[in-house]
C-alpha cells in the first residue's frame, strides 16, 4: 500500500469515528459520506498502480 492510499484509508477511519461520536445525524451522515469517499480514492489509486505495473 502507497503512502497516499494509507493516508486515505487513516482519514477514512477517521471520519468513521467522527461518525460514530457525533450526536448531530446530519453531521455524522456527512463524515460517513466522507469516509466513503475516502475510501473509493485510495480504492482507485490502488486500482491504477495495479493496471500500471501489469503493463510493464
């Protein structure tokens, strides 16, 4: 895993978290739309590396 994908997947984790203490729905739906996002970027990065070294 690529620093940049572990960045992604640590904020996603983060914003899970957030998610999970937040007493305010609107906002923990938001930080758990966040996570997803986060998670789907570090998704296609590792996705793009992968296609990148099948072809050399």
């Amino acid at each position: 895993m690529t620093k940049e994908t572990k960045s992604l997947r640590k904020q996603a984790d983060k914003a899970e978290r957030a998610a999970r203490a937040s007493t305010d729905a609107e906002a923990s739906e938001s930080m758990l739309a966040l996570a997803k996002a986060f998670r789907s970027q570090a998704e296609v990065i590792k996705a793009k590396k992968n296609t990148d070294k099948k072809r050399r």
